[in-house]
C-alpha cells in the first residue's frame, strides 16, 4: 500500500523486538511491564503490564473557554480512534454537534451561542470520561478456539452505524465476546426514511465485516452472523434484488455479494449494542 517501510513496532517480547531491525524499532529494548511503560500515539496509549489500550485526554483539550467553530473542530480531531472503539462520542456526540455548527452558519472564529456551550461543555465533560476505558490488545484466541464473528447495524436520523464484535468459545469456558471494530457515520441533512437509512447501515456493516474479515487470514470462512433491528430490512434481504425499486435493489445486491439472507438475523431495538452509536450514549 503505497510502499511504505511501516517503524516504531514495540514488543514486550525480546524475540519480537531483535527480530525487528533496529532502524524500525519504536524503543531500543522491549518494554518491561513495569506499570510505568507505556507507548503513545496521537492519544492512544498501550500499556504493556496490562497489554491495554486507553486513551489520554491531555487536560489543553478540554479548554472551555470562549469556544468557537475551529476549537470545536480541533478538539475532535485530537481524537485518534482507527479502529472506532469511541463512535459514540466521536461520531454521534461530535460530528452530529459539528453538523449543527454548520447549519448555524458560523464562522470559524465565531463564538458558539449560549445554547450550544452548554451542549459542547456536556461533550467535553464526557470526553473526560474517556481516560477510564480499557480495550484489551488480545482478544483471548488460541488456535483450540472457535471463533465467530457477530456484527450490529443500527439507524437514526442523524447517524448510522454498525459495531462487529468476536465470539470467542473455548472447550470448558463460558463464551467470551470482545469489541473488534465499529463504524459511524453522520446522516446527510437531506431527508431520508428510516427504513432506508436501515438499509444504508446494513450496507456499512456488510463492508465493515470484510474488511475485518480481511485482515485475518484466518477468519475468511469464520462463522458470521449479522443482527439488525429492522424488520424492513430482513424483509428487502429475504429477496432477489430485481423485485426492488432501483435503490434499494442496488443495496441489496451489494449486501448479497458478501452475506447471505440466512445470515441476517433480528433482535430487539433495545438489545441492539450499537445502539448507543445512532442515538448518543445519553439516550441509549
């Protein structure tokens, strides 16, 4: 991809780190475990001890003072996130608010009017919560294990989102599941129906899945299921995409190429993990 030499891997294992050419190494030794350790990226932590990930919020972040369009703006993209594990602040809570500056027509100096400092100073207070979260590095597998791999999509008027969680089950433990990936995006302003923006989130979660099925070698022919909370939906995907008008056939026939209706299966609004992502962690 582009050809470019990928440097700074850091290792708490010595074979790992000499097996690394020097010149690539992110520290010249592996990492200890000493709860001192840690590696930092653009927000993101990894503590070695706990093999954690967590997020740093620096305290220059979350300035309140006299917010305007461009601080706002700064301070969401001061969020590093690849893998989507804090769509529910990032995305809803802050592309959602972004998307109301906007429509206010502010400049990018212009101080926010009174009603929105309060719902950004709601957003920093959250942001602050974000130092707690733990994502474990290892998702627990061993080649004994068997794997699947489940993925929620979920749609409201201002986002639409799909989350793809591991199913981990092992010979004489309890099924664990662990967070792999999720995916947001913020409705256009244009209006749409609920059952199309459904659609639209069955669509992103469809691509979401192959591309975690991708990155694994191992897990192209894992057993995958895919949930939904539309009815609606099911009922588009239980068909051949020709009997739809040609938006929807077209949405179907994308799905099709990669899942099967059989693997599409229902649950109920309030069971539906990804929920958070469409609605924002308050209303969830």
């Amino acid at each position: 991809m582009g050809g470019f030499d990928l440097r700074k891997w850091n290792s708490n294992l010595e074979e790992v780190s000499e097996a690394i050419p020097e010149h690539h190494r992110g520290s010249a030794h592996p990492l200890s475990f000493n709860k001192e350790d840690r590696v930092k990226a653009l927000g993101l932590e990894w503590h070695p001890q706990r093999d954690m990930f967590m997020f740093n919020i620096h305290a220059k972040t979350l300035s309140t003072g006299g917010p305007t369009k461009r601080t706002v703006a700064s301070t969401i993209a001061s969020l590093f996130d690849p893998l989507g594990w804090l769509q529910p602040i990032m995305t809803y809570e802050g592309q959602v608010f972004m998307q109301k500056l906007w429509l206010q027509k502010l400049e990018w100096d212009d101080k926010l009017p009174p009603e929105l400092v309060y719902e950004w100073q709601t957003y920093l207070a959250e942001m602050t919560n974000l130092r707690v979260i733990e994502v474990p590095r290892w998702i627990g597998t061993t080649s004994k294990d068997r794997i699947e791999l489940h993925g929620f999509c979920d749609a409201s008027r201002t986002a639409i989102a799909a989350v793809i969680y591991s199913r981990i089950v092992k010979h004489s433990e309890e099924p664990k599941a662990r967070l792999l990936t999720a995916k947001t995006k913020v409705t256009p302003l244009a209006v749409q129906t609920i059952p199309r923006l459904e659609l639209n989130s069955a669509v992103l979660l469809a691509k979401l899945m192959n591309q975690v099925k991708a990155s694994v070698v191992s897990w192209t022919d894992t057993a995958t299921h895919y949930w939904t909370d539309s009815t609606t939906v099911l009922s588009w995907l239980d068909d051949h995409p020709a009997r739809w008008k040609t938006y929807v056939g077209d949405q179907v026939s994308e799905i099709h190429a990669s899942s099967t209706p059989e693997q599409w299966y229902h649950l109920r609004t309030h069971e539906n993990p990804v929920d958070c992502a469409t609605r924002g962690p308050q209303q969830s």
